[in-house]
C-alpha cells in the first residue's frame, strides 16, 4: 500500500508547484498546499536523498541564505511582531529550494508547472473583464482601469504576471503545444488578452516593463527565424497601437506622463504629496539617507518600516507617514533591513540572473530576470506574498531547468 502511495506521488507530486502556479493570479493563501506538498514529500518522497540533491546547488545556499538573514536578525529587532512577520513572508526562500530542488521533474512536468500559471492568468484576466463589463452594463460603473479593473491582486502585480505569462507564450507555445489544432489563433487570442490585461491594470512600471521587453523579444524570434522585414512592420504597427490606445483609453498613459513631469521637477516635490511617483522620490531620499547611516549590518527587518515612519515624521512627509508606505523600491528596503550582505545577496538572486541566463542561454531567467528588476525598481515586492511566491518559484524552476530547447523525454536541469 505504501509502495503504491510513494508511486503515485512520484507520478502526481508536481501538481503541488503546479497548482500553486495556476494560482498565483488569484492572490489566495497558499500556506495549506505548502504544508500538504511538505507532508507528502516526507512522507512519501525520497528526503534525505532528496535534501542531498539540495546541497548539490550553488543557489541552494543563496536563498536558505537570505532566509536565515532574515530569521537571524530577530534577535536584534525591537519590533518582534514584525520580525515575525518578516520571516513568516520569506519562508518561500525556504520551502521552495528543499521542495523543488530535491527532485527533478521530467520535461513534460516542468512544461505543465509553467503552462498551469499561463492558464491561471488566462481565466484571471477573462474573470475581470467580465467582471468589468457587468458592472458597467448593469450598474454603469466602470471598472475597466487599474484597482477597480485588477480585482484579484495589486495592479502592478497582475501586469508583471501576465507579462511572464505572455513571454512563455511567445517563447515555447509554438513548440510546446504544436499539436493543438489552430494553435496560432489560439495563440493570438491569448497574447491579445495578456495585453489587454496589462494595458487596463495601468501600473506605470508594469505597462513600460513590458512595452520594453516584450516587442523587444518578439523582434528576435522573428529576426531570429528569418522574418527581417516584418520587424519594420512590427515598429510601425506598435507605434500606431500605442497611437490609438491613447486615444481610445488615455487614462494609462496620463498615469506615465504625470510621473515623468513628477521626476522632472523633483527638486521641488511638496513634502505633503501623496501622489505615488513624487512620494517614491521622497521615500527613496530618506531611505538612503539611513542606509548611509547603518550600511554594514541594516537595522533588522522587522525595525525597516519603523525607521522609514520616524523619518517621515521627522522630515514633514505627511503623505508618506499618512499611509505608512514602505520604501518601494525592494532594493533599498532589503538594504535598511539586512545591510550590504542582504542586498549583495537581492542582486545576486536579481542582476546576476540576468548576465547567467543570456551566457548560459537560458534565455527565460534572463527576461524574467530583467522584469523582476524593473518591477523591484518601484515596489518593495518582496514584503507580499504575491511578490514572494512568484519571484521565489519561477527562480527555482527557471535555473533548475532551462526551458530553451526543453523535450518530451527529459528536462534539462542544471547544476549552477
């Protein structure tokens, strides 16, 4: 009986990270398949061989790593509470090096990991535009444009999500899935949506992250199978989308241009200003100006926002203290938090993916890489769950196996 329940986990167990990818855009607690997953593979899997395979990677010990800086740094918090807190957040750092490492799935698993959270995004856009369109059919509300149209998660979430998703969809659905019938207008349909979702969520980071990355990507696969003179076609039909989006829905793009005239003149940014790029600039100034103060060791997680508070009383930011806004910018909140080891660690996890996946062609870490900076550039995404889970999970499963050139008969996982 044992034998056969250790069986079927062997043939089943990847629908743990799958589902928990396919749920990623519901924004939902994902405590209980983790605890499940963990109970599972120690009972059923194979752990201490399992834990041996763990050790055996190099980014096993940059993740535990930025755990057990955190967890450490407790003990010299004032704030236990949120210390606690802090830890109980980065526990993805934890769980998923030692869930994902400690097996390696076949190539047709990984495929439905990353396709599961492909789906989950797909029916989590197609929930809020109905979602969108009722309420202005039947109530005359529109809810078509950022917070009231994103109604699972943060907008700046939804659009960094569905920008992964849509990379995958350009990169690896042609191949992937070459045994759908009318794949290409499948295709179309959805990267049609993906858009549509990013553009009406509106946040200002996740609609420049993807203009930039995603015509960027499109221009090389085409280039790259020979299509060189439809790249002239793609700038130009680009260009007038962007043209008419404007016309037909300005609002996203008065968000942008209210925050390029804020950085213009941001010498002269009102202390009392809540709104989101001037108070960054402001959050941003002060945050430095402690991390220059403790830049050896940080003040400890759990102590990060308190500093900020007293900086804003103290320095008449009424708009940010009004709010009690962490930094956003996850660089500078990990370095008032852990000091110069936690950031080296953040930018390893970050900036060095980004130069390992273009040498080692692993050419999905590089470009999810780049988008998690771009994002962590705007927003301390790491203090929530839905920023957690998502950078955590894809970073394990993106440089455990390089999905460029993925089969049906084996995954290419790696040794970094």
């Amino acid at each position: 009986m044992l034998a056969k329940a250790r069986a079927l986990y062997s043939s089943i167990g990847y629908n743990f990270p799958a589902l928990i990818a396919f749920l990623l855009p519901f924004g939902i607690n994902y405590a209980p398949i983790f605890i499940a997953w963990t109970v599972c593979y120690l009972f059923l899997g194979s752990p201490a061989q399992g834990f041996k395979n763990v050790f055996r990677y190099f980014w096993s010990y940059i993740l535990l790593g930025f755990f057990f800086l955190h967890a450490a740094a407790y003990w010299f918090s004032e704030n236990k509470h949120e210390a606690l807190v802090s830890i109980e957040g980065k526990m993805s750092f934890f769980a998923f090096p030692l869930l994902l490492f400690c097996i390696s799935y076949d190539a047709l698993k990984v495929k439905k990991i990353v396709t599961a959270f492909v789906s989950g995004c797909f029916i989590s856009v197609m929930i809020c535009l109905f979602r969108a369109a009722g309420l202005y059919f039947v109530k005359g509300e529109n809810a078509f444009f950022y917070s009231d149209f994103s109604y699972f998660l943060h907008p700046s979430y939804l659009a960094m999500y569905l920008t992964l998703a849509q990379l995958v969809v350009m990169l690896f659905y042609k191949d992937w899935l070459s045994h759908i019938k009318n794949l290409d207008s499948k295709i179309c349909f959805i990267t049609a949506l993906n858009v549509t979702g990013i553009f009406l969520s509106s946040s200002k980071m996740g609609f420049l992250a993807a203009l930039l990355i995603l015509p960027a990507t499109f221009a090389v696969i085409l280039f790259s199978r020979g299509y060189k003179k439809t790249i002239a076609a793609l700038v130009v039909s680009l260009v007038l989308g962007l043209f008419v989006a404007y016309k037909i829905a300005p609002s996203p793009f008065e968000r942008i241009k209210v925050a390029l005239s804020v950085t213009a003149s941001s010498q002269t940014i009102d202390k009392t200003a809540s709104e989101s790029t001037a108070v960054r600039i402001l959050i941003w100034e002060q945050a430095v100006k402690i991390i220059r103060q403790h830049l050896v060791f940080g003040i400890t997680p759990g102590d990060t926002n308190d500093a900020l508070y007293k900086a804003y009383e103290e320095n008449g930011l009424t708009g940010a203290l009004a709010k009690r806004l962490n930094a956003h910018n996850q660089y500078l909140q990990t370095f008032i938090g852990t000091g110069i080891v936690g950031f080296a660690l953040l930018c390893l996890m970050t900036i060095g993916c980004i130069v390992i996946g273009f040498v080692k062609k692993n050419y999905i870490l590089a470009l999810f890489s780049i988008l998690i900076v771009l994002n962590f550039l705007v927003e301390s995404m790491l203090q929530t769950q839905a920023g957690i889970v998502f950078f955590v999970l894809f970073l394990c499963l993106f440089l455990q196996y390089n999905l460029v050139g993925l089969n049906e008969n084996k995954a290419e996982a790696e040794l970094p």
